[in-house]
C-alpha cells in the first residue's frame, strides 16, 4: 500500500507545483490562461491522455499476465523470494508486486479517463480556477503513467535478472555435466 502512496503523493506533488507555476504566470490575466488553454492545451491533452489511458487499459490484462507467467512463476524467481523470505522478511508475498502493479495501473487509467472527461466538459467553462484543475488533472495523470512505465521497467529488469540468472544455472550444470563426462571417460 505504501507503494501507491508514494507514487501517488509524488504525482499530486508534481501535479501541484506545475499548477502554481501556472497560477503565478496568468494571475494577473487570468483570461490570457483559458484563451492558451482553449486554443493549445484542451484538444491535445484530452487525445493525449486518452491515448494513454485506452493503451495502459488495453494491455493491463496482457501485461499482468506475461509477467505473472514469464516472472514470477519462474523458478529462479521462485528461488530467490523463497530465500529473501527466509533471510530478510517473513512477510513477503509472491504476487504483491504484481497485485500492486495491476493496482497501480487500474488508478492510472481510472485517473486517465477522469482527466480526459474533465478536458471536454469542465474545459469549456471559462473559470481560472476550473481551468487550472483540468490542467492538475492532466499533470497528475500524466506523472502517474510515468510512474506506471517506470514499475513495469522495474519488473522488466527484474524479468531480466532472472532470465540471466536461469542461463547461468544452465551454463554451470552443462559445465558441471561435461565435466564429469571427461572425468568418467579417463
């Protein structure tokens, strides 16, 4: 859970301080901001962030799944929880990294289509303050889908690890097996 929090904190973090940028620079023209903003920003972000959103939505499925399959059944993953369970933590849990993934991305598409909905209707109200919470909204979703490709580039890492790992284990039984054939033959 607190891994959520995190990202998520840091996201409205984010979210915050573009925001007061942008406050700072329009307050004295606050009309200046929804004109930028009607004309530059609302049609852009609105298709961006749909982009994103029905692309994280349509591979969430496929993506928990690979991972779930190509990760964290194998054995050498396997292995290695079963030693950092016994050495470092008890509490562990074999899918919690992958639970929080798929939890992470479900929040990053919900926020994602949120963010979308809020360009195209709450866009169109010439209010600086409505304005601004559209562009939060943008941001904050924007920062989450970074967030979101920086775990999977995590787990992808770990996947490689793993994959590594596994072909060294391969390479030391065939020396191991080759060698004990020479061994039998002298």
């Amino acid at each position: 859970m607190i891994f959520m929090r995190v990202h998520i904190l840091l996201s409205t973090l984010f979210s915050v301080a573009v925001v007061a940028v942008v406050w700072v620079v329009y307050r004295e023209a606050p009309e200046g901001l929804y004109a930028d903003y009607a004309a530059h920003l609302r049609g852009n972000v609105f298709a961006g962030i749909l982009s994103a959103g029905s692309f994280l939505l349509s591979l969430k499925t496929f993506i928990v799944v690979k991972l779930q399959e190509n990760v964290y059944d194998s054995e050498v993953y396997k292995s290695r929880y079963l030693r950092l369970k016994r050495e470092v933590d008890n509490t562990l849990q074999l899918y919690k990294p992958l639970r929080q993934l798929s939890d992470f991305l479900y929040w990053c598409i919900f926020f994602c289509l949120i963010s979308s909905v809020a360009q195209v209707t709450l866009g169109f109200l010439n209010c600086f303050s409505v304005v601004l919470l559209c562009i939060f909204l943008a941001v904050f979703s924007g920062a989450l889908v970074f967030f979101a490709l920086w775990i999977i580039k995590s787990i992808l890492s770990d996947w490689m690890d793993c994959l590594e790992e596994s072909q060294l284990k391969k390479e030391r039984e065939n020396e191991n097996t080759e060698s004990s054939i020479g061994v039998d033959r002298k």
